[in-house]
C-alpha cells in the first residue's frame, strides 16, 4: 500500500511578493488554473494502489491546506499540523507514525506501508513517466530500499544538488555518492556527464524502515517526533501535533538525517518536466513565451524588450526597452528584479524583516 | 506692463503612466509640494510691474486650472479654454488678443502690454536669476524686440532645439540662429562652445507686435485667432473660444510659424536652473539621489541597484540587481523602462490606442 505524504512546508521565499508567509507558493495557481498543492495531490491519488494523501503543512495554512484539497475533492487520510518548521526528516517522521497508527495486520503482512514523499510545490508535466517512475520506485521499495527520485538534468544548474548514479542496469540503480549545489563548471561537467542527476526531495521509503533507521542514528529525533505524535491533539478535521514536543526537536532534512547515511539507498530516474518552481527564472522557463522570449500574466505590454517576465494580474504593465528583468506585482508591494540576481529576492526578505515592515512578508 | 500668460496646452506623454490626458504632468506635484502649474504662477505674480496671468488650457483641465490656482491663492487675468490644441503659436495669439482687449489709453502710450509666455509645466530652482533674466528680456521688448529665453545648457542634450547667440555684448543678444534637435556629437560641440543656448520655450513679446508680425506672416492663422476670440463666450470664471473658428486654424508652434522668421528677435539668458520635466530621465536629474544614485518617492527598496528612479506612492517597490532603470507605479499600470528608452514611452502610448485601451490615456 501506498501512502503519498504531502509536504507543505516550503514557505517559497523566492516567490516573494506573491509567495508570502501565510499565502507561500504551494497555494498559488502560478503555472495552471490549479494551486501546486492541488495539482500534487491529484496526482498523488492517480497511482494505483495508493491511498488518500496525509498532509504535514504548518497549523497556519491548516485551511488553506484543508480547502484546497476539497475544492478538488481530494479527502486527505489525515492533515498533520506542525507549530514550527523542523524541515523534513522530522515531517516524514511524523507522517510515518501517522501511517503506521492506521495500520492493519495485512498491511504488515505485506511489509507495512510505503510512503511517497512529495513536497507539495513542485511541478511535473509528465504525468505518465512520474507513474512510471513511481511503479519502478516501489517495487524497490517493496523490498526494503529507500529510494530517491532522481531528475534528469536539462541545463547546469547550480541551485540543486546532484545524486551520482552508481554502476549497473538496473531502472532503479543504487545512488553512488549525493553531491552538495555545484559550482557552474562542475555543474556543466555533471550534465554532460549522463551520471548525475537532480536531487528532486521526492522519496519512496518504508514507513516502517524509515523509522528503524530514524531511531538508528538519531534517536533524540525519533523520541521527540513519537512524543509530539503520541500527544497530539486529533479532531475531526486536523492533527495538532503536540507543540512542545515538536519544537523541541532538531530541525534537518531527510537528505542529511537519513539519505546520505544509510547504505543501499537506490535512485529513480525521473525525467518528467520536474520543476521545484524554486525561483521567478525557474517559473519564467515553465510560463509560455512570445517571440521576443517575454512570459506574463496578466497585462503585459513589451516594446524592445527581450526575455522578460510579468506577473501583473491587477495593472497594466509596460516594459520598455529592458533585458532579463523579471516584475512581479501584486496589490501592496512590487518586485522588478535582474534575472541574474533572482537569487537575492531571500535578502529583499530579510531586509524588510530588520525595518520591522512584516506586512510586506 | 507684464502680463504673463501661462501655457497649460502640454499633454505630458513621456510622463506616462503617471501623467494622463486628463492630468497632465503640470497638475502634478512632480518636484515639491505644489504642482507646476501653482509655482509656474506663484513665479509669475512675483515679477514687478505685473498683471494677474492670463492662462491658456484646454477646455477638458478648466476645473484643474481653476482650482490649483485659486489653492494657492493666484486670481487669473483670465482663463481661456482651447477646444482643442493647436499648438502654441495660436495660444499666444489669443492670450495677446486677450491682453490688449482690456487695454486702457495708458497702456498703449507705454507701448502697450507685454506678454511673458511661460509653459505650465517647467521646473526653475534659481528664482532670483529668472527675475534677473525677465528684467532684462522686459527692458529689450519695451523697445518693441521679441525675446526668447536661451537656457545656459548643462549637458548635451540631444532632446532640445538649441539658439546659437549673435556677436555683441549686450545683456540681450541678437539671436544668431535657431537650430534643430541636434545629434549627440553637435550637442557636444554646441556645449562646449558656449555660444549655444537651450530654446526654452519662454518669451517676452509685445502683445501689439506679436498680432503684427502674425498677420504678416499667417494672416490666416490671426483671421481664425481672432474669429475664436471674438466669437468666445464668457462666463465668470472662463473665456471660451468659438470651436468651430479655433479648429479650423492652423496648428504651428511660436518658433516655426514667427521666432525663426522674424528679424532681429533678441534671446535673454536664462541660468535658473530650468528643466522642462520632458521625461522621467530629466525628472530623476531634478530628485535628491541616494549614495547609489538612486531616486525614489514613495517607499523604494534597493538592493544592489544603482542610478534606478522609483515613483510608487502606493506600494512597497523593491529593485533588485538593476542599473538604469526607470519604475512608475500609478494605481491602474506600471511603467518599467530603461533610462536608455526613456523617450519611446510615447510609442506606449501609440500602442495602447491602438489596442483601444483608452482607459490608461
């Protein structure tokens, strides 16, 4: 049995100002008519086998989470809120405790559930080859092994990292070595090379497995997810995990926790028009262009403008004569920023976070 | 006797989005508090020996004519309504027609009344040097001379018709030559030169004189000036011309249809910190700049910007790696432009009549 585990944690501070603290990206319908968080829990429950998603989200987009998911008539198995961010490896804890509470004597039978990772704002446009992926990826996972969902890469990316396939045929082949975010010419070498492949932050793992290894090398982890699980609070919509419990744990990946310690971890490849949607240049390559290579939405008007990106959904947005500017407008603040410097939006952030202006986060 | 007549006919495009039809940039306080219309007057009733101004505007900004002035407590000569532009030798025309209808036999044996045409929406910052420089042009055009005023240029500007100054040394030059929009190397030499002055688009005319020469030289376009104000009628507040006789007239500016014919038209220099606000390039010249150059009104954040101009009253505006770039927020659209393009704004403007989008005019 398959249980896909919705992640919502990101809060998408590249995306600012659209992707806000209490609105981040996951809730934004920022590439089709539906959110990311909705298109990633339709695609959840299409696999076979597969039951209805949890959700860990933060307890402040609980009826975000909660509306989007009926709007598009997904019922989650249960919507686990978390009091503060502890990023993934805790979240994927908790979600395997949740999956394993629900738990049946022919689920153990069968080797107790496995659980599809799946942060909640990436995009796929290839949902055929992410089925097949998944197919390929459980079957591994079925027999014991943790998985990672490796992306084929289409151009040198620095801003991921990078999982070495090791040697062998199989689809599902073991990853040889995780390799931390590139510089541009190792990043070039990667891509030529065919072995290396995006670390995408999508697994496959036993829930039971996950756990064992969890308590393996960080017990303190483990303890502190099982206490804020055990005292959590249940009602008839959301799971309040018990705040000081939760709080109290170490925050880190599932990357750094887990993946990279354990041995015999394999890698799917996937090569399904992954995005993470990390970046307005990420989403200006998504967006549909004109001939002049500019993307928008909503009003845009370009004269000698080349390779530019609008979001303008509530004015009129003129741009003269300008390369690689990405605008992003929204009601009360306006970002125009260099391509090339779109990384550094996150400093917009904190910049305003010092001036105490937080109506702008 | 001065009697000013200020030029409100200027529509503003290069100023858009923040200037439109209905709200040109004179009604707008661009540089201080007060619009440009208010100081353009306030400036005027401050010369000696002179009159309450006579404004010319279009009959649409009668309302905007008469309120900004009266908030700033300037009574006018007269407010006379244009049904439709035709440019500003005509204006003149009829502000001189004006002038001299309410003339008395004193006037006349002073040679009657003297016209300073000011357009509504230029900046000065050196008032005492503009009293000095209409002290001088008055003393010439009491003698019966027309006078231009030459701007003492500041850099080579490509953008504006220059004077080259006559031999002699006379406070009051003869003017030598009036010449066209030069190319960036001739605006160099002509700066360098210093015998080449910004035509300004200010003069001092005898009222009498003006009619004079225009009959001589467009019998016409006086017939129909003259048809407009005979024809006009008057109420408490407003002058306004037969539609019909001022429509049917030629449409020319002062400087083509008399300056450049007439002989012996004399230029007074003008070192008062002129601008004619003619793009948003000239507005972020006259804007205190930060360390980095920028230019902003309204809350602008820059990070790793330089020499960028945010007007944005209403939103929090970041600017992100960029260099040059000009960022205009109005509540209905947004300009972002590179200070390089700054003139095509007008092709905006082209594009969104074309489009049938007169909601952004």
């Amino acid at each position: 049995m398959l249980i896909p585990v919705i992640l919502s944690g990101g809060a998408g501070t590249r995306l600012w100002p659209l992707s806000r603290e209490l609105y981040p990206k996951q809730f934004l319908p920022l590439v089709g008519e539906r959110t990311m968080i909705q298109d990633t829990a339709l695609r959840s429950i299409g696999l076979p086998d597969v039951t209805a998603p949890i959700v860990v989200c933060n307890e402040a987009h609980r009826f975000l989470v909660a509306e989007q998911l009926r709007q598009v008539g997904v019922e989650p198995r249960s919507i686990v809120l978390e009091p503060a961010g502890r990023n993934t490896a805790p979240a994927v804890a908790i979600a395997a405790l949740a999956a394993l509470s629900g738990g049946t004597g022919e689920q153990k039978v069968q080797g107790g559930p496995l659980l599809l990772v799946l942060p909640a704002d990436h995009v796929l446009t290839d949902i055929a080859a992410f089925r097949r992926a998944v197919a390929a990826a459980t079957a591994a996972a079925r027999e014991g092994f943790f998985v990672t969902f490796g992306i084929v890469p289409t151009r040198p990316e620095t801003g991921y990292g990078y999982i070495r396939r090791g040697a062998g045929q199989s689809a599902v082949p073991p990853v040889a070595e995780f390799v931390e975010k590139p510089d541009a010419a190792r990043a070039q070498a990667f891509v030529e090379s065919g072995n290396y492949f995006w670390n995408s932050g999508m697994f496959l793992l036993p829930a039971q497995g996950y756990l064992e290894e969890l308590g393996r090398l960080d017990s303190a982890m483990l303890t502190a997810c099982r206490k804020a699980f055990d005292g959590a609070q249940h009602d008839l919509d959301f799971v309040r995990l018990d705040r000081a419990a939760f709080e109290a744990c170490r925050s880190d990946s599932i990357d750094y926790a887990l993946m990279e310690r354990v041995s015999g971890v394999l890698m799917a490849e996937g090569d399904f028009g992954w995005s993470d949607v990390g970046s307005w240049v990420s989403l200006a390559d998504i967006w549909p262009k004109d001939a002049s290579g500019n993307a928008s939405r909503g009003e845009g008007l370009f004269l000698d403008s080349r390779n530019c990106l609008v979001y303008s959904p509530h004015r009129l947005a003129a741009v003269v004569g300008l390369r690689n500017v990405i605008i992003v407008d929204t009601k009360d603040a306006l970002l125009v920023c260099s391509k090339k410097a779109d990384q550094r939006v996150k400093e917009v952030i904190e910049a305003l976070k010092k001036k105490g202006q937080k109506i702008y986060l």
